[in-house]
C-alpha cells in the first residue's frame, strides 16, 4: 500500500515536471491560429490568417530564407569540422589533448551577449561589413562545441580496428571515412547536424549585432517585433 | 557492435585509446586545426579585443571596471542579476534532482519517455518560449486566472515582472539540471543503497549519508551550467522581464547600442566572463580532487 502511493507520487510528479517544462511551448500553436490582434490565450477565434500574413510579408519570408540559409552554412561549416576535432580528442595521444578539450567548450562558457559585442566591435575595427557570412561563422562557433561533445560520446564506443581492416584490405583514407566510419556513426552525425541547425535557427543576440538593422534572420525579425 | 576495443575509462581526458596494433596516421593531429582556427579568428581575437576596450577606453585604466563594481545602478543590477542566477539555480535543483532521480530508478521503457522527453525540451525554440511565458503570465492568462480563482498572486499577472523571468529561466534551466544529475545518479551501485537500507538505516538516512554524496558531483555541474547561463542570460528576461529590472546581459547590450558607452559594456563584459571562467574553473578543479579522493 504504502508502496503503491510511493509509486503513484513519483509517476505523478515526473508527468507534472515534464507538463511544465514542454506544455507552455505549445501555447504558440493555437496562438498562432489565432483570430486576435493581441497576444491573448486561449484566443477569441481560430483562423489562418497570421499565416497567410507572414507568407504575404516579404519582409518576414526574406528572414525566413536567411535564416534557412544562415543555418545550413553553420551545420556545413561546424559539423566537419566539430567531427575532426572529436576524432582527434578520442584518438591523438597528446599532452595538448586536455587543454584543447576545455578550449574547444569555451563558446559554451561565454555568454552570447559579451561573444556578439566583442564580434561587433571586431567588425567595426576592421571596418568590415560582413553581414550574414560573419553571422554564419559566429553561429559554427557556438555550433562547434555541441557538435564536439555529440560525436566524442559516438566515438567512444567506436572501434577503430575497424579503420585497420579497412586500410589493410586496401581502401583509401576517403573510402574508409565514407565506408566504414560514416555509415556506424550516422546515427550522431545526424543528431549533431540537427543540434547545429537549431542552435543557428534561434540564435537572436548575436544576429542582431551583426545584421540586426539591415537583413535579420527570423529569430531577430521575431525578437524585434515582440520587445 | 559485439567488439569493444575502447578499454574502460577511457574518456576525452583519460589516457589516449590506443589498441595494441593500431597505427596512427601522421595527418591525424591536423584535424583538431579547423576547428581551432575559427575559434581562434572569431571567438578569441573578439573576445581579447573585447578585454582590451575596457582598460583602452577612455578615459584608459582601470575607470570603467572601477565605475562598473561602485556606480549604485550597475552595482544594484549586478547583485540583481547574481541573486535571481541563484534562485533559478536552486529552484531548478529542487525540480530536477527528485526527478533525476525517478528517471534513473524507474523501468527502462519509462525512463526512456522521462528523458526523451527532456532532450525534446532542449530543441525548443528559446524566444518561442519567451513568447509563450508572456502570452500565459499576462493579465488576462490562464496561469493568472487560475492563481486569482485560489486567491493566489497578483491579478496583474507575471507578464514583465521578475517573476516571469524566473518562471521562465527555471523552465529554461531544468532540463540541463536534470541531465547532468542523471548522468551521476546511473553511476551509483544499485547495491549501495540496497546495503545501507539492510543495516537498518532510513530512508532519510540512505539519502543523506549514501545518494546524497554520490551526486553531488552531478549536483555541481548542473549548477553551474545552470547559474552562469541564467547570469548572463538576454533572450528571457528581455522578453519576460521587465525594462526597469534588467540584469547583465541586458545592462550590456544597452550600453552598446542605446548609451554607446562602450568602456562601460566591455568592463562589465569583462566582469561577466571572469565570473563565467572562474564557475567552470572551481567546477574542474573540484571534479580533479574527487578523482584523486577516489
């Protein structure tokens, strides 16, 4: 009995935290239905009509491309480049190892804010109006380090004789990678890339730095238009 | 995969996975240099240029740290900021330890939706969420209504109040708690517990003097992963919070763009990273004493 109860609290208590945590995020779907001019819940009526709005907008589609764009070249850009670096931190018996491991995390430790200023101030230095480019790369920045910590978990239970037999039986560095390596690891390849494209897709701060006045990306669009 | 060559403890700061006839190709140790690069050129040199504004400022020296630790509004936005960073940070422990805990206890199906769910949480859109909490918190939402009808809290609601931020940053700050308690609590030997409940303790006594212990390194990391990202959090209390309660993140941004005093942003920038380093230092060298203790 006593049990029981002990059962039923722990079962209810992990289905509330999770209603809290995932619920509230779900508001925005009928708000997006919305018939209302004002950000009211739940709404007076249900219509199509902010989407038909936002589709008519060139303004919002154009931060739509860019956003699409900005998040492609920052998976691009972040996941080979976070996958050589995780190869290395698993396989390269170096001293350097440890203090590039917590070097490669540092975009984690840094707040967007202080990261996006010192990037504008760079920019303004240089006199270089970089504009999206430059937002791509601080995007792969704050990619990278994710990227690092999914594909070192994968390759920790990768086994590289693997690669050996590979070599030996003949194939090329390129053939091994696309062969063998890729295929066993696609699974965090994937999760990586997904991890990559959302950390650019609703990256704000930054953004608004570099391009915030003259082509935001959708998350700036949408920041400016609710503050 | 049957075949396990990867020997048991071997981890990123471990001892390097070598397997007894593995050959090692030269151009490996090129591959950490892309990614070392672009952090380099864009994250470091911005970042040291950033340091350098302010001390160069001017008036040059020592002024703009100096203004930014004694002027009454950036010494009262800083203490602001630390104290809601450390309510945040003990409320999402007092969430998410109970339920680390039931995720790594419970059976494995039902611990696969508890963490599934949470890794969901981690993808969702951090400014749609804002939007949410403001949309719920206001005067005429749901959460208001519903806390008026028990004659609980304003009828104005949470909507632009320090409340909201913190509502908003704890939903925000959970999953992360829970996650890296987790990882700690699946670590610890079922039969410890199991040992300390036959000799008779309770099981208070269990948690305090054997589960406790065992996750405090996750307790730890979780922590401050979750206090130095709400200290320097801009997205939520910008949306959530209210313009007259600003914290950090917010104090900078306007700095830059709205009072251009660019000494002051840098200085209190400046502050801003030293606090993040040291958190994450103090985290390290607590994880390298448990492990030479252990």
């Amino acid at each position: 009995m006593k049990r029981q109860l002990l059962r039923s609290t722990r079962i209810a208590y992990s289905v509330v935290l999770i209603l809290f945590l995932v619920l509230p995020s779900l508001v925005v779907v009928p708000l997006a239905f919305s018939t209302s001019q004002f950000l009211q819940f739940p709404p007076p009526g249900y219509s199509t009509g902010w989407f038909r709005e936002f589709f008519n907008d060139p303004d919002w589609v154009g931060a739509l491309e860019r956003s699409v764009i900005v998040a492609i070249f920052t998976a691009v850009i972040s996941v080979p480049l976070g996958f050589a670096a995780a190869w290395w931190l698993i396989r390269a018996p170096s001293r350097l190892k440890r203090p590039l491991e917590t070097f490669l995390l540092l975009p984690m430790m840094i707040p967007v804010v202080v990261f996006g200023f010192g990037l504008y101030v760079l920019t303004l230095k240089l006199n270089f109006q970089g504009g999206l480019p430059v937002v791509v790369l601080s995007h792969a920045v704050l990619a990278t380090p994710l990227v690092v910590l999914t594909l070192t978990a994968a390759l920790r239970t990768f086994d590289f004789r693997l690669v050996n037999a590979s070599r030996i039986c003949g194939a090329g560095v390129g053939r091994t990678v696309t062969s063998v390596v890729l295929p066993i690891i696609f699974p965090a390849l994937g999760a990586a890339t997904l991890i990559a494209l959302m950390t650019s897709l609703d990256e704000a701060v930054i953004a608004t730095f570099i391009v915030g006045d003259t082509t935001p990306t959708l998350p700036v669009a949408m920041f400016n238009s609710i503050t | 995969m049957s075949i396990q060559t990867a020997p048991a403890g071997t981890g990123l700061a471990g001892q390097p996975a070598t397997t007894a006839g593995t050959s090692r190709p030269r151009g490996v140790n090129l591959l950490v240099l892309p990614a070392t690069l672009l952090l380099l050129l864009v994250f470091v040199v911005p970042a040291i240029l950033m340091l350098a504004y302010s001390v160069t400022e001017p008036p040059a020296g020592l002024h703009h740290l100096h203004e930014a630790l004694t002027a009454p509004l950036t010494r009262t936005i800083l203490l602001r900021s630390v104290t809601v960073a450390a309510e945040v940070t003990v409320l999402s422990l007092l969430l998410g330890l109970p339920f680390a805990m039931i995720a790594a206890e419970t059976s494995a199906k039902y611990r696969a939706v508890l963490l599934g769910a949470i890794g969901c949480t981690l993808f969702f859109s951090v400014i749609v969420r804002a939007y949410a909490w403001l949309a719920l918190l206001g005067t005429n939402g749901p959460v208001t209504d519903a806390l008026h009808a028990l004659h609980l809290g304003s009828t104005t609601g949470y909507a632009h109040t320090r409340v909201g931020t913190i509502i908003a940053m704890v939903q925000y700050g959970v999953p992360y708690m829970v996650l890296a308690i987790y990882d700690s609590v699946r670590r610890i030997d079922p039969q410890l517990p199991k040992a300390a409940s036959v000799n008779g303790a309770s099981a208070f006594n269990t948690f305090r003097w054997v589960r406790l212990p065992l996750m405090l390194p996750g307790i730890a990391a979780g922590s401050i992963i979750v206090f130095v990202t709400t200290l320097g959090y801009y997205v939520i209390p910008q949306v959530v919070g209210s313009p007259t309660d600003m914290m950090i993140g917010q104090l900078i941004s306007q700095q830059i763009n709205q009072a251009t005093n660019w000494g002051l942003g840098a200085a209190l920038a400046t502050l801003l990273i030293l606090v993040s380093l040291a958190c994450f230092g103090i985290f390290r060298m607590l994880t390298r004493l448990e492990n030479r203790l252990s």
